[in-house]
C-alpha cells in the first residue's frame, strides 16, 4: 500500500488546504498550487503503474482508475481555481466519482476490506457534496464544505496514508 499512502498523503494536505483556504476566504490560486503538484504526482504515477499492469488482473486497472480519478480531481481543482472555470462542470465530474466511489466502497465491504470501505464512503460523500454544491446548485453546502473538506483531508488520507507508508493500515 505504499504508492496509495503517498497518494493520500498528498489528497490530505490538498484537502486540507483547501478547506482552510475556504474558511480564511483566501484567493483560490494560492492553493492551486497544491492541488496541481497532488494531481500531477497521481496522475504520473498512475500512468507508470498502467505501463506496470499485470494485463490479467483486472483488480489492477481498478486500482489505477481509481488512482486517475482522484489525480484528475485534483488537476481539475487547480486547472479551476486558476482559470476560474465554470464549476458546473467540475460538480458533473464529481457525480461520476461519487458512484464509482460508492462501488468501491461496497465492493470493500462486502469482501471484508472494511477500513478501505470506510475511507471510501467518506470519499464519495465529498464528491457527492461537489456534485450537489456545484451542479445541483445546493448553495447551503458551501458551509460545510470547507469543515468536510478538512476533516476528510485528515481523516480519511492524510491519517490513513501515514499509516500506509508506516506499515500500519490496518
């Protein structure tokens, strides 16, 4: 679990700054920085283990898309908060790695993985939220964002990849 705990390592000090970045109302492309630098490592990386992929295990690909769609949010974040796109699009995005982060989540689940299961479920829940913020146009979540963000961005990876890379994930 080594390449997934610096990927999270990374996710948590991106969530983090960004839910910190909210609250302060701080100007948006002071984090893009962050999330660029988190975005290229996971996406890079995850070029690398798809060159790497064993072809007949389809778990692998599964591990790598779900590596692509967590690097991918974070170079959309960036590419956002210094281009200052239409968020919709971003919010539409997230509705799509909310259910496949709910797959995952259920998948984990059911085969045992639970602590991945839980990290999961607190993933698809922050994509949902972008999704019902940014697309639906829910504008009350905008003040829970910044606190789920945060949260998650010490919870469910920054925590979790530490112990990963310590050798202690459960």
């Amino acid at each position: 679990m080594g390449w997934l705990g610096v990927c999270l390592l990374f996710v948590g000090i991106a969530l983090f700054c960004n839910g910190v970045a909210a609250i302060v109302k701080m100007d948006a492309k002071t984090t893009a920085f962050i999330n660029l630098v988190t975005g290229t490592i996971i996406v890079v990386g995850n070029f690398i283990s798809l060159a790497k992929a064993d072809f007949i295990d389809t778990l692998a690909y599964n591990n790598i898309a779900a590596g692509f769609l967590f690097g991918f949010t974070y170079l959309f974040i960036a590419a956002n908060f210094i281009f200052k796109l239409d968020l919709r699009a971003f919010g539409n995005y997230s509705i799509c790695v909310a259910v496949f982060a709910a797959i995952s989540a259920a998948f984990c689940f059911f085969n045992g993985i639970f602590p991945l299961g839980i990290l999961w479920t607190a993933w698809a829940v922050l994509w949902l939220e972008g999704f019902l913020e940014l697309s639906a146009g829910i504008k009350g979540l905008s003040k829970i964002f910044p606190a789920l963000s945060i949260l998650e961005g010490i919870f469910a990876a920054g925590i979790p990849g530490i112990m990963m890379l310590f050798n202690v994930w459960p």
